[in-house]
C-alpha cells in the first residue's frame, strides 16, 4: 500500500495551508482502530493503542514513504535509499534489502509473503519487486522500464502503476501509463508495450497513485497538457470519471486520492473531502458550506427590500429572526468552526481509509484527524506537546494525553524529503 499513494491527485481548495512541520505527518497506516501508525518527519512512529498516543524516535536513513503490516505485531516501514525497518510488537529494527533505490511502496498477504516496490534508477531502468519470505528479502525487475509510482497486492494478483517516457522522435520526449499486474508469477502489462501506447485510456496519462480492491482499480494521475485524471475500471470496464465541481473559490490543482479498502474513492482537499458513491463524488466541506450558507442569507435579507432607517413590517421581523435562527444553527452545525478547524487538511496529507466512511488523516502540520461519516475530529495535534503552544491551542485540552518520547540515543537527522517524480510534459530532458 503505497504511503505517497494514496497520491497526489486533482483539486484543493484554494487559501493558506498551514505550514509544514518537523512533526509533519508523512505515512499512516493501521490494522485497526486500535492499532493506528503514522510517521512523522523528525523522523518518529507516533503509535495509537484506542486510549493514547505513544511515540518512538526511528533510526532512519532515509524519508519513510509507506507503511503496511499484517497485524499489531508484525509492521513494515519502507523508504529512501533501500530503508526498511521492522516492527515485531516491541522494537523497529532495520532490515537489509540488498539495494539502495528508494523504496516506494510495501503490501502483503502474511507475515511470510510481504512485498515491496523498488524505484526504478532512470526512464530506462526497471523497478524492482521485493520479497520477504519471513526470513528475508529477495529481489526481482520488472519485465518493462518505467517510473513506478504505486503498488497494490490482493489475494490473486500483484498490481503496479508509474509513467513510462519514450521518444518518438529524437527531438520528442513522449510519456505513457504503465498498468502492469502479476498472477501465477507472470506479468501483464496494459497502457504501453514499451514501444507505443496499446491503451488509450490507462496509457493516455502517468499514473502516481493507484488503489485496488477486489474487482475495482481506481488510477489517478496527470496527462502531457498537464491536466489531472482519474480511471475507475470496475468489472473488467475502464471508464474515465470527471473530477468533482467546487464551489466558486476552489481549485483544482493540488489534492490527494485515497482508495478505501471498500473501494470508495476519497478525494482529500484543503479544507474538506469529496467521496465518489452511486457514480457521482458527494462534497463535504465545512468551509463550503458556511460560504453557500452565507450567499443564501445574504440573498434572503436582500430581497427583504428594506431601505436605510426603515422599520421592518411585522412579516419581515419574523423573516429577519428565522435568518437570524438559521445563521446561528450553521455556526453550530457541520459547518461550525470547530468542523472547519479539524478539516483543514492542507497540502500534502496522507490518509488510511478502512472505507469511505471511516478514516484517518495525517496532515503536513503535525494532526491527525479521524474522519466518521461526514464529520471529523482531531485526534492528534503536534503543537499540543509544547507548553507555550498548547496554552494557546483549545483542540489540546480535548485530545487523549501523549506517552513522552522513547530516547534514542545517536538518532540521526532527517533527510531533506525527496517526493516521487511527477509525470512530467512532453519537453522533459533526458536522464
């Protein structure tokens, strides 16, 4: 399950995020709602047991970029320049995976059959399928060379997903969608053969995230020209979904997709989500909300038609005050400020979603919310841990206490973060 992929896809809200932090959430990942781990950039493992948060400092070579276990007690992390560690209950302890490539995705079946995805080192190069067979880790390319950017492994097959770039001309640097799936140890590849697009739609954009689940495969990316897509194949049929329309004020260039493990497709924006039900994407959105709220009341007092110093006819008070009534229950509702503080996602978060109606969101500025139905609270906020923070913080007095910081002797400093490459246009320079 890819960390970064659960990806960068189409639309965020426009406004200030806020700003990013050394607590920073970049992977979460759980097996339950017990059993909830996220991965800040310090970098540490923030862990939570349903009662309180504890935190343990890693001893990280690299940005960790996906996480995936097959229960409480058996956790793999993966990241840059060959980093894995594992959990076992107790301890993270690192694991050699005989190679120094960026390790950008980590999925399973069990504690013996784990999978991880090695980037490949160039447009020609192939990426690299890793596996753990409880014992230790092997490696194995790709048939195709391409930029991998997501995998997925379910009970019958091995799905992966990136942008392959070729040059049709020697003056033209062209790029193409690469499907590849593994069942029974042979691959398949959909999109481009490695000479020509052979599939208009899964070859017609990069994909840098992807979500697969049963018989549904949900692909998010960007074409040449530069504008977003989504693929949704449900069935055996692919079909191209159209991003949600926003509400004046938002826009559409910096979102993330996250695919539930129910298959509902969860588009993350700044201040909201939009969740794709019955074959349409329902948005939900405190700040949207308050601003529609906001233009129907302003609407109903203008057609009131009063004049300066006019007093109001027994039928317009009465109107007045149920406007009144209205604007007050939109404050305390959904669209409270309380919903629109616990929905400011920002740029860049990451989520683990057990289904579309139930999950978990860590956030660039060090939060984590939980997300049930159409509402979201704050179960974690990095800010709390500083006195001089906290004191000016109201969501502190309200979250579980944190465990201190497990010492780490010798910790080593946090890289400087190095994201995956984004499909790029046709001018993109050779390697």
């Amino acid at each position: 399950m890819h960390a970064r992929a659960i990806l960068a896809l189409a639309l965020a809200l426009a406004g200030t995020a806020a700003p990013a932090s050394a607590q920073g959430v970049g992977v979460i990942w759980g097996s339950g709602p017990t059993d909830v781990w996220a991965i800040t950039n310090r970098p540490s493992a923030l862990h939570w047991d349903g009662q309180r948060w504890s935190e343990t400092p890693l001893m990280a070579s690299g940005t960790i970029l996906a996480l995936w276990g097959s229960g409480p007690r058996d956790v793999f992390a993966v990241g840059e320049s060959g980093t894995i560690l594992h959990f076992n209950g107790t301890l993270w302890a690192p694991m050699s995976a005989g190679t120094q490539r960026d390790i950008v995705a980590v999925g399973g079946r069990s504690a013996a059959e784990v999978y991880a995805l090695a980037q490949s080192e160039g447009d020609t190069d192939h990426p690299l399928l890793l596996r753990y067979d409880g014992r230790q880790w092997t490696a194995a390319p790709l048939t195709l060379p391409f930029r991998a950017s997501a995998m997925a492994v379910i009970p019958t097959e091995i799905v992966v997903t990136g942008v392959a770039y070729f040059d049709p001309r020697p003056e033209e640097r062209r790029q193409a969608g690469v499907l590849a799936r593994m069942r029974g140890g042979v691959w398949s590849v959909t999109g481009f053969d490695g000479r020509r697009v052979t599939d208009s739609l899964v070859g017609g954009a990069g994909w840098v995230g992807m979500g697969v689940t049963g018989a549904t495969t949900v692909l998010y990316g960007q074409r040449e020209d530069g504008s977003r897509v989504l693929a949704l194949q449900s069935a055996g049929r692919w079909t191209r979904v159209s991003p949600p329309d926003l509400p004046q004020g938002m826009r559409g260039d910096d979102a993330r997709l996250v695919v539930a493990a129910d298959g509902t497709p969860v588009l993350l924006l700044a201040n909201g989500f939009a969740r794709w039900a019955a074959g349409r994407w329902a948005l939900v959105s405190p700040r949207a909300q308050m601003q529609s709220q906001s233009q129907q009341m302003q609407q109903a007092m203008e057609a009131l038609n009063l004049r300066p110093g006019q007093a109001p006819t027994p039928e317009q008070l009465r109107q007045i005050q149920r406007i009144s009534a209205q604007a007050q229950q939109a404050m305390t509702g959904p669209g409270s400020a309380g919903q629109m503080t616990a929905m400011d996602f920002g740029s860049e978060p990451v989520a683990w979603a057990p289904s579309g109606a139930d999950f978990w969101v860590g956030t660039s500025s060090g939060r984590i919310v939980h997300v049930t139905g159409e509402n979201a609270q704050i179960a974690y906020d990095a800010s709390c841990a500083d006195p001089n923070l906290a004191r000016y913080n109201p969501t502190c007095a309200t979250l579980a206490p944190a465990a201190a910081p497990a010492a780490a002797p010798g910790q080593q400093r946090q890289p400087v973060r190095t994201p995956i490459p984004e499909p790029s246009r046709r001018t993109k320079p050779r390697p």
